[in-house]
C-alpha cells in the first residue's frame, strides 16, 4: 500500500496535480508516519506557493530540529515570505564548514563498502552492507542539504546588504557540495570574486566527488568543471575558456546550446567585437524569445551598434508581455539612453534597479544617465553604490575614475584606477585610462608603457582595432611630449591608417614634422587638418609658422616659435571643453557590466578629438 501510495503521490506532482499529490500525501503519512513523508508533503504545498502553509506544517510535526531537509524547506518558506531574519534563525548563522570535501569522501565509501556483498555472501552480511549503504547515502543526502542551507543563509545576507558574508556562504556551499550551481551562479552574476579570484576558487572545488561512485570514470567531474568554465570572467584565462566551449560544443553536442553560446557572445563583447557578439545573441532570442540571461548583453550589442529601431521594438515587446521583469525596464532605458533622452533613461533604470535590488546593468545605466550629463557628483555617488554592491568587478572603480578624471582630480582618479587594475589587469581601456592619468601627472613613461600594455592586450584579445584609435593617439602623444618625434610619428601614422580622420591627428602629425625640421612636409599635413575643418584654430596658427618657416627656409628649432606650453595649455582647455559637450550628448558605452554577470567594461566618453587625451572612444 505504501509504494502504491507513493507512486500515485508522484505521478499527480508529475501532471502538476497538486490538490491530488496533497490528499495522497496526507493518507500516507498517517499510514506511515515517516518523516520523509512528511518533508515530501511539505514541498508540496511549497510548489503551490502556500508557504505559510508548508511551514506550520513542519513546524507542527517538529520536524525542523530533527531533520537537515526538514530545515531547509522551513528556511526557503521563510525567505520566499521575506522574513530573512526569522529564517536565519532556523538556519543558524554559522556554515558547517568542516563539511567541505567531505561529500567526495563519503560517496567513496558507498562505493567501498558497496564491494563486499559478493556472490558467495550470506544474507546476514548482504543484509547489514544494504543498511550500510542506505545510511550513507542518507548521510550524502543530509550533506547536501547543509550546502543547499548554505546557499540560503547567502541569500539571507545578501538581501541584508552583508554582501561578504554572502560570499562566504555561497563559497562554502559550492565547498561542500560542488553540484550546488545556485550558490555558483550567485557568485558569477553578482559578480563577488575578482576574475583571479575566480579561477582559484575554480580549482579548490573537489570535482572528483562528482564520479566518487565509479572511480573508473573522471568524465562527469571534468564535463561539469568545463560548463563551470565557462561561467567565469572572460578577461582572465580566455585559452581555458575556448577549450572547455570547443569541447562541450563537438564532443557533448553543445554547440547550439543557449549558455554556451551566451559565454561566446560575452567573450566575443570583451573583445568589442559587437556585430559578432550580436548575431549569436540574435540566434539564441530567435529560438527562445524569453530567455531574460540574454537580454542585457543582447542590449548592450544594440546600444553599441547604435540599433535604435531594434531597441524600440524590443523594449515594447517586452513591456507587453513582461512588465514584472527588470530585464524590461533595463531595455526601456537604454532606448531612452540610445535616443538621448536622459531623464527618461534614468527613471527606467531606476524602476530596474528598485525590482532587483542587485541587478547590476540597471545600477550601471542609472550612473550612465547621470555621466552623460556632466552630474559628476551624482554619477560618483552611483557608481559608488554599485562599487558595494558589485565587489568583484573593477568596472564601478574604473568608472569613478574616469569621473574624478573628468574633474582633473588626478589623485582620486589614480586612487579608483588602482583599485580596478587590483581586480583586473587585462582590459584595455582601464590600462589606457591610467596611461592617461599619468600623462597628467607628467609620469611619461609611465604613460607611455600602459598605452603599449592596453594596445598588446588588445591585439592578444583579438579585439576589433578600431576600438583602440585613441590609445594609438595617445601613446603618439606621449611620445611627442618625451621628444621621441620618430616613434610619435609613426603612432600619429598608424592612426590615420586606422581610419581616424580627426583635424587634430593631423595638427599632432604637422608638429612632429615641424618639429624634426621638416616644414615643407608640415604644411601638406596642416591642409588636411584644415579640409576636415577649416575653422580650426591650431592648424590654422600651426600652419602660419609652417609657412613661415618654409618661406624662410629656416629649419631650426620650433619650440622657440611655437610656444608649447601655452599650445599644451589651449589643447588641455580643448580637452575639458570635448568631454562635457561630448557627455552631453550621451556616449557612455557599455562593456559587459551591462550583463546580469556585469562583467565587461563601459567603452568611456567619445569626445570630438583624438588628440586631446581622451578616454577610448
């Protein structure tokens, strides 16, 4: 009658029957008693969304004290009710951290023990190694429920701002239970760890319990270490990355796969290789139109793209059908962010963030909205919050730096800057943007080997090389102010190749030629400077003195002509000027912040002159 019963119980949850599974369930707990019985009634009344209902149960039939599930599912109604505190105190405050590795060591010994009942075994021993057997793996079970309860108290900490305490929580589940992917997953999409970090805790995880029961077989221990790959932060490690994807895609048939392909796309974004990274986001969207991970890389591929219509369409699509998730108000604001119409971005961000607290892309747009119109006050105290609420991701450091830099607090933006490259040493734009403090701060050669490192990694990331026009421009700059006029030359160059057609490339480019004596040749560059614009003032007044000095024939020394302090002062003035008129008009760019793991970085502030030491654009 009991198997009976529990069959019946079962096929009802399975059709979704739940009124049947609970009048089931509650005859074959008086016929039993178990508690297994009563923990398995107990979900079912937590899958209708009756949680008051499911933990007065528990609470009633005092299983809560006595039983590691009973106790979790107490625990999860109380969090599904909001009341985190009350849930911390059935859970208790401290994680059993003696249990780590200690998974893998007990499903060994099922194993070991599993090997005495041989043929020639009487039953009394067959019997006693079947009890073994059970309680060890009722032991397993009951280890995998203090990870899961782990997991909860994370979530308990998380929701009361303790965000480190929250970290320890999901760290030691994962610890103790490596099959517990939520407590992974709140780390990667909350971004807790630093990329370096990441891979560390990576390789502390003890895979091998996963085959302890055929020790023969390392495959499920290495196939879930490789999807765990995959979820990691992809400036650190990018050859470990494309190995575990090529892997999962032509030996388990993964290829297609929605979270693998969203772990290229992301790849893909880091490298600013935006049409690409769309297109696979495009096809995972074609196929499954709801699937809310996509969403805010998929935004962000648009924003770069400057795909106003498609934002406009995918924004009202998902406000239609979806106006509970975040995901589409995130899309309205950055609609409104792509179109200008800044007020309007930031109150949609802001009703993004207020639906999750800790969603991550709204926090970064809400600081944007503010960036983007010169509110630098504002925008640090943005970016700030999502500094402490996003621990792990240097892009909140970056960003207060490039807003501290804006306002010529050199000190600040030094310090902010620091602090990122302590998270990640391998973006481009965050090693470009410290080249640029140097600069300031007169560090030349600083400055000029932070450009180099950012252009190196650039190519070594397979990132698109227009991205970086500016960190070209830049370290041709540096080179000019150190005197080195071959090597600023042949940077000024390569821009121009490159395609940066800016009036002030060439100013820079007819300096240097001035420079090296080379008038004549100074004054066919100036022309050009002037045919993009003719209005403009230094290669006007350079292009007098070129003329002057080829008329002259004199080939001596500019630098007593051209009074290059006061030149560097109206370029310095030039510069200030850009990036407020330039943030006014909305450029803030978004690197993988913008995902729900917001990993990535913003591209920075386009300003009108590469020249001018500016952000990349």
């Amino acid at each position: 009658m009991e198997k009976f019963l529990r069959d019946w119980r079962q096929d009802a949850l399975n059709k979704h029957q739940y009124d049947s599974a609970i009048f089931i369930g509650d005859k074959l707990l008086a016929l039993t008693n178990n508690d297994k019985d009563a923990f398995w009634l107990a979900q079912v009344h937590f899958s209708t969304g009756n949680y008051t209902r499911a933990q007065s149960f528990l609470a009633k039939q005092d299983l809560v004290s006595r039983n590691p599930s009973c106790r979790y599912l107490a625990g999860h109604c109380l969090i599904k009710q909001g009341r985190f505190e009350e849930a911390l105190n059935i859970l208790g405050e401290n994680n059993p951290t003696h249990l780590i590795g200690t998974a893998g060591n007990n499903r060994r010994k099922m194993q070991h023990t599993g090997g005495h009942t041989r043929t020639n075994s009487v039953h009394s021993k067959t019997s006693k190694s079947s009890k073994r057997d059970e309680a060890a793996q009722e032991e397993d079970a009951n280890i995998r429920f203090e990870a899961a309860m782990c997991f909860l108290r994370g979530l308990c900490y998380a929701k009361q701002n303790a965000f480190d305490r929250a970290k320890e929580c999901y760290k030691d589940a994962v610890g103790i239970d490596v099959q517990c992917f939520e407590a992974f997953e709140q780390l990667m999409k909350n971004c807790l760890m630093s990329p370096d970090e990441e891979w560390q805790f990576l390789e502390s995880l003890d895979f091998d319990a996963i085959s302890a029961d055929d020790p023969s077989s390392q495959e499920a221990a290495e196939f879930t270490k490789m999807l765990y790959t995959t979820r990691l932060s992809k400036y650190k490690n990018p050859v470990a990355f494309t190995t575990a994807t090529e892997t999962l895609s032509t030996h388990y048939n993964l290829a297609s796969n929605p979270d693998l392909l969203l772990s290229k796309a992301d790849l893909l974004f880091t490298q600013c290789r935006f049409k690409e990274a769309l297109r696979i986001t495009s096809s995972i969207i074609q196929g499954d139109k709801y699937n809310f991970a996509i969403y805010p890389l998929h935004l962000a591929c648009l924003y770069e793209l400057n795909e106003k219509n498609a934002l406009f369409l995918v924004s009202h699509d998902l406000a239609d059908n979806h106006p509970d998730e975040p995901c589409t108000w995130l899309a309205v604001g950055i609609y409104y962010l792509a179109t200008s119409k800044i007020a309007e971005a930031r109150r949609y961000f802001s009703k993004a963030s207020m639906m999750d607290p800790h969603f991550g892309p709204a926090w970064i747009g809400f600081a944007h909205t503010f960036a983007a119109e010169g509110e630098h006050d504002q925008a640090i105290s943005a970016y700030s919050t999502a500094a402490r609420l996003f621990m792990g991701t240097h892009l909140p450091q970056l960003f207060l730096g490039m807003q501290n830099l804006l306002l010529n607090n050199m000190t600040l933006a030094d310090e902010f800057l620091k602090t990122a490259y302590g998270l990640c040493k391998t973006d481009p734009l965050l090693l470009n943007e410290m080249g640029v403090v140097f600069y300031h701060q007169d560090h030349l050669d600083n400055a000029v080997t932070m450009f180099k490192t950012a252009l190196t990694i650039a190519v070594e990331i397979d990132s698109e090389p227009s991205a970086w026009i500016s960190t070209q421009a830049n370290l041709g700059h540096a080179y000019r102010r150190l005197g080195r006029w071959d090597e600023a030359l042949e940077s000024f160059e390569e821009v121009l190749r490159m395609g940066g057609k800016d009036p002030q490339v060439f100013c820079a480019k007819g300096l240097v030629l001035m420079e090296q004596g080379k008038a004549f040749e100074a004054v066919g560059v100036l022309h050009e400077a002037l045919g993009i614009s003719p209005q403009d003032s230094i290669a006007t007044e350079l292009l007098n003195r070129a003329l002057e000095e080829t008329a002259e024939g004199g080939m001596g020394d500019i630098l007593g002509e051209v009074d290059d302090e006061a030149w560097e002062r109206e370029l310095e003035e030039r510069k200030r000027e850009a990036k407020v008129r330039e943030m006014g008009k909305g450029k803030e760019r978004y690197r993988s912040a913008m995902r729900g793991k917001g990993r990535g970085s913003s591209r920075g502030v386009e300003v009108d002159s590469l020249m001018e030491l500016s952000s990349d654009d």
